[in-house]
C-alpha cells in the first residue's frame, strides 16, 4: 500500500521561507511523478509544482522563481522549497503519487505577520 507523509508546515512571516517534505512508501519511488498541491480555503486544489522521474519540473505561474521541487530517490522523498512566501501561499499542500494518484493527508502552510 502506498503512503505518503507530509512535513514541514506551519505558520511564518510574509518573506519567510519553508521547506515541505513528502515520504512516500510502500512502492518504487524514483521512476515516477510527484507532484505538490494547495487548497486555500474555498477554492479548487490547485497543482503548484511537479517533478518527473528524471527530475524535470513544472511550476504554477503563481510560484515560479519563489518555489523549488526537488527530491531525493535514496530517501524516497520530494520537497518543496518555499521562499518569500506571501499570504496568498496560505493554503494546505498535498504531496501527490501521481502514478497511482494517492494523496498525503495535507499539511498547513500559513503566511501571516
């Protein structure tokens, strides 16, 4: 059965930075898609970034040039680097196995001075 588990969030300051954290077990890791999440309270989840199996990435408009996925095959784990984060980042993220689209439980990110 395949897991993943979140961390990393939690409340910072307008500018601030966050690194999140997805473990993914229970399956091969390395070959596959991950990508990141985030719903904002009242709207659609919406996909923030992604990273392939050879590590190519995608990004939203809205994060380009302030998030960085990345992910390390030898823990089984993405990231996502989170830098001058501004209020309108306020969201839960979701890490998602896109190969078997499971989700994380979500975690929360809040930006507010």
């Amino acid at each position: 059965q395949v897991r993943l588990v979140e961390s990393g969030g939690g409340l910072v300051q307008p500018g601030g930075s966050l690194r999140l954290s997805c473990v993914v077990s229970g399956s091969i890791f390395s070959i596959y898609d991950m990508l990141w999440y985030r719903q904002a309270p009242g709207t659609q989840r919406e996909l923030v970034a992604g990273i392939t199996g050879n590590s190519k990435t995608n990004y939203a408009e809205s994060v380009k040039g302030r998030f960085t996925i990345s992910r390390d095959n030898t823990k089984n784990t993405v990231y996502l680097q989170m830098n001058s984060l501004e209020p309108e980042d306020t969201a839960v993220y979701y890490c998602n196995f896109k190969r078997y689209n499971v989700w994380g439980r979500g975690i929360q990110v809040t930006v507010s001075a």
